[in-house]
C-alpha cells in the first residue's frame, strides 16, 4: 500500500513513511492509494471474530508488508486491550463508550497504535529512508492539541525510546483533568502552553514541519490524526460497535461529535471498506464551519469560538480534506451519507441533564452534543435506530458536569493519582517564531 498526498505534489510513500513524516512534503495528508474492501463474510460473522482479530484485518491492508504478520499483531493486541461496549441509552439510541482506555478518551486508540508503530520505525539505524536519506538520532513528535490528543499522545509515548514528544496547548482552554494528563508526566513528554487558541496550536504546528532549518536540525512528525498512524486505527471501533449492534438487518445511523474531523472519516472509510452504517452525522458545536459547508459547498474556515465540548472548538478542521478525497470530492455523494448538526451550549447543558434525569445515563459535554443530533436526525428518520459516540469520560469536564447536573463527580483512581502532580509547562506566545526558537534549542 501507498500513501499519496492530498495536494498531488509530493511522491507517494509508504506506511511506515507516512507515519514518521506526518505531514507530506507539499502541505497535503497522505491518504491510501485504493480503499480496502473488507470480506464480505468477514462482515456477515463479525460477531465471531475477537477485537484483536477485527482490528487486524481492518488495518492490514493499509500497513501491508512494512511489518510482520507477528510485530503488527502485537501492536493491534496492545491498541485494544480495554473494553468499548456499546451501552443502549434508549430504544433507539446507543452510547458507544471510547473512554475506558488509560487516559479516560476516544484518542487512546489512534496514540496507543501510532506510539508502537513508531518504535518499531525507529528501532535501528537505517530502517526508514525519508527525502533520500536514512533515519538518524531521536524522533520529535509535535503534537497540537484542543484537549483530549495531548493527553493520550503524551501516555502512550512516555518512556518510548528514540522519541520526544512535544505538545502545544492552548492556555485556559483545556480542563484541569486534561493538562494534568499532559503536563505532568515529563521525561521524553514536553508540555508549551500557548497563549492563543488550538487553531494557532495546529497553524504552528503544521508551519514546523514546512520549515527547512527545523527539518535539517531534527527529525519531526505529528501524532495529531493528520498523521495516518493516528488516523487509520480509529476505524477499530466503529467495527466494534457493529459487532455488538443487535439489529443487523438495520445498519445504524452514526453521530459523531466533530472538530478536526479525523474521527469520523475514519468512520466513513470504514463505511467504504464495506463497514454496513446507514447515516452519518457531523454532531458540532458552534464551530460549525462543515455545516456551513454543507449548506453552501463553501468550506469558509473561521476563528474558533470556546465552548463547553472544548475538543472540538476548531475553525480549520484539517481532516475534512480526507472526506472529500474519500468521495472523490464530488458533493451529491459526500451529502448523501453525511449530514450535520449544530448544537449551543445551552443545549449541550440540557441534553447532559436530560439524559441523566430520563435514562440515568450521565455524558460528557462532546457526547451530549452527538446525542442530541442524532436524536433530532431520527425525530425526521422514525424508522432509523442510531448509536452516538461517548468519546470522552465525564470527570474530564468536572466543573461543567457537576454544575449541570448538581452533583458530584465519582473520580476514577486513575485521574486521582495525576490531580495532586505538578504542572509542568511552558508558556510560548502563539507566534511561530516562538516554537522554531524552542525547537531549535
């Protein structure tokens, strides 16, 4: 398998390539040369196969023979070794639950897997050639975050060998369970506190990996879902949900609450593999630049605006180009199986009441924003039945959950043992001056 770029300017490459480039050469994603399609008797008997096994076959195609059979298999076991049940919330509304991995996120699955290819890429000198020449020295991962990614590509790089990882945040914008995750752990993890917003984060980011002085002094890559090793394993639990989906004569409509957008085209490429999904539903907050597009075919980024589902407080979504590579940019297709919906924060605050007090089911802020689209989208679909995802524990968002609900918050031990730490980070204007400067040094 080969990965070419989005803007069709730069070579295409492999797997293993892309993932430690990140980013391609000519400002565009790399983005599979053909979409796999799945065994159609694989689909019909998916409730036979273990996760392991699911997740294996879903994603090697795309890693093809860049690892072995063995090395791959271990890393997929290590992806998904924690439970995503699907929970019934309604008689036709299901909670897909993303937040039983270690730090509590959806993000858990795309860092676990990224991390552990990326050790194997980096293992020895010589094993990657990139712009014509070989691997040398340490890796830096530059990872912008609006939240949950910082967390989980800070957990599940600790301690890698051969690998830096350096995180950009915006200041005040993410919730204390969430800079705690990222800015106490040390070691190979630093945490820039940016004095801006995480679209000045990812502007930063993405200028980095552009420029040539920081290109020749280190050895960069992302781990935000541009990065195709955090992108393509998010297709894992959309699989998941379907293998637990009792109806299978019905596929389900899909709500996925969105900001950067990797998630749910990673859902719609599972959906083109031969994944049977009915719908699915852009669920955003009012940095609603897609539903915009949706109306106009214009896509018009804008300044983000923060929010209480503060993931996905983004005004550039940089993975929506995938969406529009997967249909092969033509409208009448892409509007065909994704529609949108945006959602306030009073009615995020209602719905996060309302489900507590109706079905005893407590969500996030970002699952109460898919919870609602999704119900709104079967109020006009009566016949449909629908699962939205739950991509984020409720004690991430502790003060606006327990104000909401008007009751305490149960902490898992996990989240415990890291709110007593120290904070460590580093304040950085939002210039990019600033982050060449640190790099640099």
């Amino acid at each position: 398998m080969k990965f070419y770029s989005t803007n069709k300017q730069s070579p295409p490459v492999s797997f293993k390539e892309a993932a430690i480039n990140g980013q391609a050469p000519d400002k565009g994603l790399y983005f599979p040369e053909y979409i796999p399609q799945l065994d159609v008797a694989f689909i019909k008997n998916i409730e036979t196969y273990s996760n392991e096994e699911i997740a294996y076959r879903v994603i090697a195609p795309y890693v093809g023979d860049e690892m072995s059979e063995e090395t791959l298999r271990r890393i997929v076991a290590e992806t998904v070794n924690f439970p995503i049940p699907l929970v019934p919330v309604s008689d036709t509304i299901s909670s897909l639950e993303l937040f039983h991995g270690p730090t509590l996120a959806f993000k858990d699955i795309g860092a676990r897997f990224m991390s552990r290819c990326l050790r194997e890429a980096v293992g020895g000198p010589g094993d990657v050639t990139i712009g014509g020449h070989e691997k040398k020295g340490e890796v830096t991962v530059l990872v912008a975050t609006s939240g949950d990614t910082g967390g989980a590509v800070a957990n599940g790089f600790y301690g890698v060998e051969g690998v830096n990882v350096v995180i950009l945040y915006p200041s005040g914008k993410v919730s204390p369970v969430q800079e705690k995750q990222l800015t106490t752990l040390g070691g190979n993890v630093v945490a820039l506190e940016v004095t801006g917003t995480f679209d000045d984060c990812q502007a930063m980011v993405k200028q980095a990996f552009m420029d040539q002085d920081l290109r020749a002094a280190r050895f960069l890559t992302s781990a935000n879902s541009i990065n195709v090793a955090r992108w393509l394993p998010q297709q894992f639990y959309y699989f998941f949900a379907y293998k637990q989906w009792k109806d299978k004569t019905t596929p389900p409509v899909l709500s996925v609450p969105s900001g950067n957008f990797g998630n749910i085209c990673a859902g719609i490429l599972a959906m083109q593999s031969g994944l049977p999904v009915s719908h699915f539903i852009a669920a955003c907050n009012v940095n609603d630049i897609v539903s915009d597009y949706l109306r106009t075919q214009v896509l018009t980024p804008k300044e983000a605006v923060p929010t209480l589902s503060n993931a996905m407080d983004v005004g550039n979504p940089s993975n929506f180009v995938r969406i529009l590579e997967i249909f092969q940019h033509q409208f009448p297709a892409l509007s065909q199986h994704l529609s949108s919906a945006t959602i306030t924060d009073s009615e995020t605050s209602a719905t996060i009441k309302y489900l507590l007090d109706t079905f005893n089911y407590l969500a996030d802020p970002h699952g109460a924003v898919g919870y609602l689209a999704l119900e709104r989208y079967l109020a006009a679909h009566p016949d449909e039945k629908g699962i939205f995802l739950e991509t984020a524990h409720p004690v991430k968002f502790p003060d606006a959950v327990e104000q909401i609900t008007g009751q305490p918050l149960d902490i898992p031990a996990a989240v415990q043992s890291i709110m007593t730490l120290e904070k460590k980070s580093i304040l950085l204007r939002p210039e990019f001056a600033a982050l060449k400067d640190f790099l640099l040094q």
